[in-house]
C-alpha cells in the first residue's frame, strides 16, 4: 500500500450583501416570487448594458483586504461562456485573467495549532439563475438570482486533511461575516463551496489528477464528502488504476460521490474581455480608505481577548462571530470590568436574546444593563441564581437591573444573625444528619446548606452558610 498525502484547494463563492444586482438595480432580496426581481439587464434581454454595482466593489475590495490580498489597480471583466438553461445571457460576467485581487491567506487553526494556507485570487463575478425542477413534473427557472454579486475566493492547494478544509471553511465564513460583506449561510446558498481533491504518493512533488467536489452545502457534509472522495481515490489507486479528472458529487445519502459530468478545460468557456464594461480601475486613495477602515480582524481579537483578557478561546471565538458580538462584549466591560465573568454572561445568557442581520446586531439587553447585574452579583447584593431571575426580568425592557432586586426584595441574606437562626432550625430539624457530620461525614454538609438555602428561599449567601454550618455543628 502506497502511503498517500491529500492535497485539498478549496472554492469558494460568497454572495455580497448589496440589495441589488452586480450590473442592475434589481433586488438581491432572497425568497421573493420566481422571476420578480428581475429587469432587461439581468434576463439578458438584446440591447440591454451592464452597469457595474459600487457598493459591489467595495465590499469585494474589503473582502480582499481581509484576506491580505494585493489589490490590483487595474481588472478585466470577462465573459465565461457555456449554455445552461439558468444562465439567460448564454455568457457569466466573471474576471478571468485579470483579477481585481491575488495572493492572500488565511490563517487557520486546528488542534491547537495554527498556519497559514494560500488564497490564489478573488475576482468579482455574477451569479446565475436557479433551476427548480419537479414542479408538476416539470422544470421551471427562476432568475431572481441571476446578476447576484458574488465573490469567488480560490484557495491554494495548501490544506492536507479534511479536517483542514473544514477549518479553513470556517475561518473564511467567520472572517466575511465578521466584515459584514455576506451573511455565511450555507442553506441558502450565499456561501458555497467546491473542494479539488487528489492525492500524491507522500513525497512526490507533482499533484496527481484531481477530481472537483461541487457544490457542498453544508459544514456537516465538507469533511463527509473529501473523505469519501479521497477513499475512493485510494482504492483506485491502490488497484493500479488511474483518477481521470471529472466534476463529482457527494450524496449525503450513500455517503459516496457520484460523477457529474467530464471537468472542463478553461478553454470550453471560450473566456474574452467582455465589451460591454470599460476595466475596473481602483485608485490607491479608494483602497487605502478601505484597507484603513477595516478595523481589527477577528483573529487578531481573539488572540487580544485571549492574552489580553485572559478569556477561555472558546470564548473568545463565540465573541468574534459578529462584530456587533465584540462590540457588546467590550461596551459592557467598560461598566464591569471583569472580562471574563462578561464573556460567561454573555455567552451563557446574552447571546439567547441576538439576532443578526448583516453588520448589525440587536439583543434584549444593553450592555450597561449588563454590567450593572453582574456588579450586583460582584457585590454579593444577589446570588448567581438570582441574577438569572432578574435578567429575565429585564429582557426586553430598559429597566435597571437594581430597581427589579429592590422590587422583588431579591437581596441575598448576608445578615449573619438571620443565617445563623435559620441554620439552627435546620440543625434541630435533622439530629441523623448531624450524627454523621460529627462521625466525620463531611460530604452530608453540603445537604444541610441545601436545607438552609431553602429555608432562606435562596436568598442566603451560600458561602456564609456553610461557614456557619460547619462550626455549629461541631461545638
Ligand atoms: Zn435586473
């Protein structure tokens, strides 16, 4: 058996969250009736010119930035031509030998340790329509999607395992969400990806034939689908065969994949500069404004709240997801500052009440209220449980969290002349239990402060109890 090393480059396209076309004005709105969002331009109707989205550029020059791309100042868009019933021009506007952007990375991490794998290019293209078929047993098109804005992010074949690709896909959605230029959803297809598999004798400098995974619409199913390829490209050749280069699916189903069809060359798509849209010309003051603007990136953020914060990585991670996340994190530590008790409450309680939408976040509490609470609990004014309590009186309102204690009479018991006659009625109510403290059955303690804290309605301070409990059960 020949020991193989995997070699796996992923594509990518991302959908831009513009609200309307790459080259129209059309409404990029998902879930809208089939064929409304739709104009001359986009139907590729004759006569009809393209008229490039700003807002488009933009967000694809930051995407670029991000991934530490060099912007080129001058692109070419070009016509990528093939028929597909979706695709009414019978041509894609996409960039082929001039992209606007290459030679970036990624950086990555995977058990532990991180590395950078290679991005090839970025280059702007338009999405095509969508084929439903089944529709009273026929197949209808819709071209609301058409004209879409895309990205498509071409990874180099730097990643070596499935699991690499894995986190690669994931480093790369949370940085374009992170930035606010696509919304990550792999359901709805605004994020997809096709993965090149092959595998090389370890050792062997040159690539052996590679194979295309299309289209895997799910996290789940990444790691599922190379691997099933890269078994059966072992197999094959294991058994002296040879891989001949194809497009192929994976089937969730069978957990195996499928050809689709031959792989094209670049030159069935009979690529020239499309005449209808003068190059794209970017000028360095529009890039360094960009590059400018883009703020701190979530792995930087991660590393500061890490070794800065001392924040648990996972937490730290979850807090990076959006920047509206950060943006709470940090709000609320200005008022309590203690990091990582904020980045536990946020996780734990906040982070049920988001919601998300593109750059912006809304969640059922502000960060001051946040802070107040768990200044609350800092101050042993009310108990962790209670806090719980009083958060879920205050979602959704703006109330502060000290008026909701004072209202319900929330104060945690630390008044030591009550706690002692409460422990004292639970000592007289449970002579047995106290038998066996005394016996040296430490571990029976813990039910009698549960005694207490009963007694007390929760509100005694746990800690004060055991104390007290403890040393009246022993004089
Ligand atoms: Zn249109």
């Amino acid at each position: 058996m020949t020991d193989y090393e995997e070699v796996i480059g992923l594509e990518v396209h991302a959908q831009l969250l513009t609200k309307s076309k790459l080259f129209c004005g059309c409404s990029t709105n998902f879930g809208a009736p089939p064929n409304t969002n739709t104009c001359a331009v986009c139907l590729g109707l004759p006569g009809s010119l393209p008229v490039l989205n700003e807002h488009a550029v933009t967000m694809a020059v930051r995407a670029a930035l991000s991934l530490g791309c060099t912007i080129h100042r001058r692109s070419i868009f070009a016509r990528k031509n093939y028929f597909y019933p979706d695709l009414p021009k019978g041509y894609q506007i996409s960039q082929y030998e001039e992209p606007f952007s290459t030679d970036g990375s990624l950086e990555i991490e995977l058990d532990g340790s991180s590395r950078r794998v290679g991005i090839v290019r970025v280059h702007m293209e338009e999405d095509a329509g969508k084929n439903v078929h089944g529709v009273g047993g026929d197949s209808l098109v819709d071209l609301n999607r058409a004209g879409v804005p895309l990205i498509e992010i071409v990874g180099a074949p730097d990643l070596r395992s499935s699991a690499e690709a894995a986190a690669y896909l994931r480093a790369l959605r949370d940085i374009l969400v992170f930035i606010g230029v696509n919304d990550g959803n792999l359901e709805e297809g605004s994020f997809r990806c096709d993965a090149n598999v092959s595998l090389r004798p370890r050792g062997q400098v040159e690539f052996g034939t590679r194979c295309e995974l299309k289209n895997i619409n799910s996290f789940r199913f990444v790691q599922r689908a190379i691997d099933a390829e890269i078994a059966r490209q072992t197999a094959v050749l294991d058994a002296g065969g040879k891989i001949s280069q194809e497009t192929r699916s994976f089937d969730p189903e069978t957990g195996l994949t499928k050809t689709l069809r031959s792989k094209e060359e670049a030159h069935d798509y009979r690529y020239f500069p499309e005449p209808d849209l003068p190059p794209l010309g970017l000028d360095d003051a529009f890039v360094a404004k960009q590059k400018g603007s883009l703020g701190e990136l979530p792995r930087a953020m991660q590393r500061r709240y890490v070794e800065s914060l001392k924040l648990p990585p996972a937490a730290a991670v979850t807090l990076t997801q959006h920047p509206g996340y950060a943006r709470f994190f940090e709000a609320a530590v200005e008022g309590f500052a203690e990091p990582v008790k904020v980045a536990n409450f946020f996780v734990n309680e906040v982070l049920r009440g988001a919601k998300v939408h593109g750059l912006d976040a809304t969640f059922s509490v502000s960060p001051a209220q946040v802070a107040a609470l768990l200044a609350l609990v800092e101050h042993g004014d009310i108990s962790g449980k209670q806090a719980k309590e009083v958060y879920a009186a205050i979602e959704g309102t703006d109330r502060a969290p000290a008026a909701v204690v004072e209202e319900r009479g929330l104060r945690v018991v630390s008044d030591a002349g009550a706690i002692q006659a409460a422990c004292e009625r639970v000592i007289d109510a449970h002579p047995e239990q106290v038998k066996s403290i005394r016996a040296g059955k430490k571990g029976v303690l813990g039910f009698l402060v549960g005694q207490v804290m009963k007694e007390t309605k929760g509100a005694a301070n746990p800690k004060l109890v055991s104390e007290l409990l403890e040393k009246l059960t022993q004089s």
